[in-house]
C-alpha cells in the first residue's frame, strides 16, 4: 500500500466536524426551500453542485476539484436498494475518466422525523441523514483520487471516522424491500390486486418503488420453462395483498 500524504486536516474534533456539518446544512438551506422542508419537496441540481463544493472547501482544502474535476453528484429516483453509491470509470494508464455520487430521492422522499441512525451515530433530519449517506460516499471519491481504488477497508473507515466521526457502515434506513416484508411481502409471495373493476392474482418477482407480479395468462406475453404463460404488472405496495 503506497503511502499518501493527506494534503487536508485529518483527524478532526467531533464538535469540528457537527460544526462544519452544520454549516453546510445551513447554506443548502438557503438555497433550496424544498431540500429543507420535513418531508423533503424536492432538491435542486446546482443544491447538489453547492453539496459537493461545500463539503471539498470545508472538509477537504479543495482537494476533489483540484484532482477529480469530473465528479459530479446525481440524484436518481430508480436507485431504491441503496441510500447513495459511488461510481467511477477509469481510461488509459488508470486515469479517471468519470465519477460520480449517486444519491437516492427515493430514500430521501420517503423519510419524515427522525432520529435515524447512521454509520455509527444518530442523526435528527432527514437532511443530516442525507448529508452522512453523502460523506460516506464522498470517502469513496476520496479515496479512489488518493490511492487509485476504493473499497470498505481499514484506510477507507480512517478517511471516513477522522474527516466525518464516522464509526461504522452500515445504516438502518429502510430499503423497499425492508418495508415490503414488514407488511409480509417478499419475492415468491402469492398476491393480489384490483385490475379495473376485477381483482386478480400472481407472484412477486420484484420488489422496488413498485412490485413485478407475474399473473397467469393464457395469452400472456411470458412464457416458462413449463409452457405457463403470464402477464406482468407493476403494481404500488400497498395496492398488494398477500394470499396466505
């Protein structure tokens, strides 16, 4: 493992980071009426560009946009099995031609009041939960422009604890699925579900925003290995009702 030397302050003091934090927190609230509304309106494409500078100036002395000028961060409603994923894309020589932090709306739409807990503490807003699912992200960035990869190692839970206290990875903000099985839904299950003025029945083979029911249909469009035909439908959640 080559060494680096950290061109920004790290560890920092638990009450310098809640600071930092929430100075960030303050100026997107300025900017962006919907991201701080409980629960979240909407967020806007130039609150996740002040995102993304706010947190290299405060947190990291510029490094990000001194040597990873192409990262951006998104925000995409279809990402429903994870609160934030970095992705990254690398050229010739190993030198990085794209990246990008990809936020979940859909986690973020959906929270209301906390507290939530998150890679090793407890958050009150579903805006601070958004901002910690960030930094860990972030770290990912960080150390893919410092070493050249990244990954879920010692190094990476250094960056992650000295820069934002984090102590853990793991969060426990419900996925779709998570929330589906509280209510008895899982893939496999028999359901139901109104179809215009009639109710039909099938088996959940997906579960996201919505589910994938497979429903039997002699002139269906899919077919099984045992000749079945069936018809699929994306149903919401809660217009699902299980069979026992």
């Amino acid at each position: 493992m080559r060494r680096v030397k950290l061109p920004f302050a790290l560890p920092l003091e638990d009450a310098e980071i809640l600071r930092r934090r929430s100075l960030v927190l303050a100026k997107l609230c300025m900017l962006d009426e919907g991201f701080c509304t409980i629960p979240v309106r909407g967020i806007k494409e130039e609150t996740l560009d002040a995102l993304l500078h706010l947190y290299d100036d405060l947190f990291l002395d510029s490094y990000l946009g001194r040597t990873m000028r192409c990262l951006r961060v998104t925000i995409s409603t279809r990402l429903t099995s994870s609160a934030g994923k970095f992705l990254c894309t690398k050229g010739a020589f190993r030198q990085i031609k794209s990246a990008e932090i990809r936020m979940s709306g859909d986690f973020l739409m959906r929270l209301d009041e906390g507290p939530f807990f998150l890679n090793g503490f407890s958050v009150a807003t579903p805006q601070e939960a958004f901002l910690v699912v960030f930094e860990h992200e972030l770290c990912h960035a960080l150390e893919t422009a410092l070493y050249g990869q990244t990954g879920h190692s010692a190094r990476f839970l250094g960056l992650a604890k000295g820069l934002f206290g984090h102590t853990a990875m793991r969060h426990s903000l419900p996925t779709r699925r998570q929330e589906a099985a509280r209510a008895g839904l899982f893939v496999g299950s028999r359901v139901c579900f109104p179809l215009k003025e009639s109710t039909v029945s099938g088996v959940v083979t997906y579960i996201g925003k919505q589910a994938t029911v497979m429903v039997p249909d002699a002139h269906g469009e899919y077919q099984d290995r045992r000749g079945h035909r069936y018809t699929k439908y994306r149903v919401p959640l809660d217009h699902l009702k299980r069979i026992p």
